[in-house]
C-alpha cells in the first residue's frame, strides 16, 4: 500500500540531487527541551547539511507568552520565513537531528500558515550522515524572499476546544509522549505539571513511527496499524498532543502520509493542560 501523499517525503538521495536548486531551501528543525546541552543551535553549527538554515521554534513562536514556543499571529510567522530566505513558492524541505522529532513542527507549522510545498527528509540527518554525506558549519546565504502567510485554524486547537471534546468527543485525541508519561507511572518532563493525560485520549509514542534503525518513515500498511492498535479510526477527525506542541506534530504528519483529511495539533499540549488548575487529568492505560 503506497502513502496517500508520497510527495510528502523527500529521500537523501533527491536532496542532495537538488540542494542548488534556487527554489529549494532546506531547514534544519532541530529542538531539544531547555536545559539540555548541547542545544540545537549549537548542533545545527556544529554541523548541518548545507545550505540549511536553522528554523528555531522558539524564534519561530509567539513572544510574551507563559507557554512554550506557540503558534505566532501571521504576520510574526511571515516575517520570520523571510528572514530564513522563504518564499510562496519555495519547494521548503526540513529535516532535524532525531530523524522525526521536531521537524514535524516545521512542517505543520509551514502548512498552518498555507504553505503546502514543504516535505520532510526521510531519516532525516542521521540517514544523511550515516550516507557520508557532506555538513557544513558556515552561515548559509539567505537570498531575499517574501512570504505571506494564510492562516488555517481547523489545523489547530486551544484548550477550550479540548475541553469542550471531553464531553462532545467529536474528536478523538492521540497522545505523541512515552507510556510512562502518558499513564503517569513516569516523571513528567516539564516541570510543575501533574502527571497523566486528557480524560479519554489514545497514546501512540511518536518514535514508534519510524524505523528504530533507518529513523525512516514506517510503510503506509504499518502505520494504519500502528494507529489501530492504538484506538484510532483513521475515518474519524483527530488531534494529537504531546508534551508541548512539537512532536504531536510527527504524528500530524504519519498521519497526513497515510491520507488522513487533516488532523489537527493542540498547540498548548501537556505544558499547558497538565498545569494546576481545572483541567481533568488521568492516569493508567487508555481507556478500552
């Protein structure tokens, strides 16, 4: 079974036949959470495939606000495309150093914001670099773009919108973190959130769909069953969740590969929902 949309996934072999295509450009999505060292700025300089240009959720972000790296106004998101070079009509390719962690925040952000030519690189830096493929540490060129940004809120949701699918369970939530984290058994990773998950939500890690060796994409057949076995009917809308926004956005993406009309993100994720406060919480396994 082929993905519903292939031209979603670019392999390492086509990038680096079209790395100086003038309407190609490359970005490197990397993000870890902070504290971490090295960042992932300085993994991006340290080495990145050339020409690349670092996208840096938490530049890429709404400023001022209490939770981490969300959804800018438009005109903040176009402007910060421009500044990395991207235009409406680039062929936009993003890639991160886990093969698909973060990079799908970069690709779901680009399509929220109307940009349908964006793919991810399948395997992402790891299958690059284990390849031979050439890095580079200089600055990349930035040639002058404009970019203009057409904002699609069925793509996205905020609180009020998941706590109202508590009751209407119009949509079915699907949780991107570990097990652990999702069942309450581990310590959640943000600090000064409760432990559990949405009243009612599914867990499918987003690690698990890529191939633990390649970091490869899973094959179309096997992701419609890793989305089953975890509870998800794939003709039924969906939003998925994580720990803040960014790899929910990885199973955003396994899911528009396999022709799943649109899922949609809750942007505020565990680090806004597992706050104290009113918003219900669970723990243990999903529910049957």
């Amino acid at each position: 079974m082929p993905y519903a949309h292939p031209e979603a996934l670019v392999s390492t072999e086509w990038l680096a036949a079209h790395l100086d295509d003038p309407d190609v450009r490359v970005l490197d999505a990397s993000y870890k959470q902070p504290g971490i060292t090295p960042t992932a700025r300085e993994d991006y300089q340290r080495g990145h495939i050339p020409g690349a240009v670092f996208f840096d959720i938490d530049d890429v972000a709404q400023p001022g606000t209490s939770l981490p790296h969300m959804i800018p106004s438009p005109e903040r998101f176009a402007e910060k495309m421009a500044e990395r070079g991207i235009g409406n009509n680039d062929r936009v390719v993003v890639y991160d150093t886990v093969g698909l962690s973060s990079a799908g925040r970069a690709w779901w952000m680009l399509r929220l914001y109307g940009h349908d030519n964006v793919a991810l690189l399948d395997g992402g830096l790891p299958k690059w670099k284990a390849e031979g493929r050439p890095l580079d540490t200089a600055a990349p060129v930035i040639p002058s773009r404009h970019f203009t940004a057409h904002f699609r809120p069925e793509l996205v949701r905020d609180k009020e919108a998941i706590r109202a699918n508590i009751t209407a369970a119009r949509e079915q939530v699907v949780d991107a973190r570990s097990a652990g984290r999702f069942d309450g058994t581990a310590e959640e990773t943000w600090p000064g959130r409760r432990r559990g998950h949405i009243p009612g939500s599914r867990n499918l890690p987003f690690d698990q769909v890529t191939e633990p060796q390649t970091k490869q994409l899973k094959s179309a057949e096997e992701l419609r069953q890793l989305f089953a076995a975890a509870g998800v009917a794939l003709d039924r809308p969906v939003v998925t969740s994580c720990g803040s926004g960014v790899t929910a956005c990885a199973l955003a993406f396994a899911l528009h590969l396999v022709g799943h009309p649109g899922a949609a993100v809750y942007d505020g994720s565990w680090s806004e929902w597992g706050l104290p406060g009113d918003t219900p919480a669970e723990t243990g396994p999903a529910r049957p």
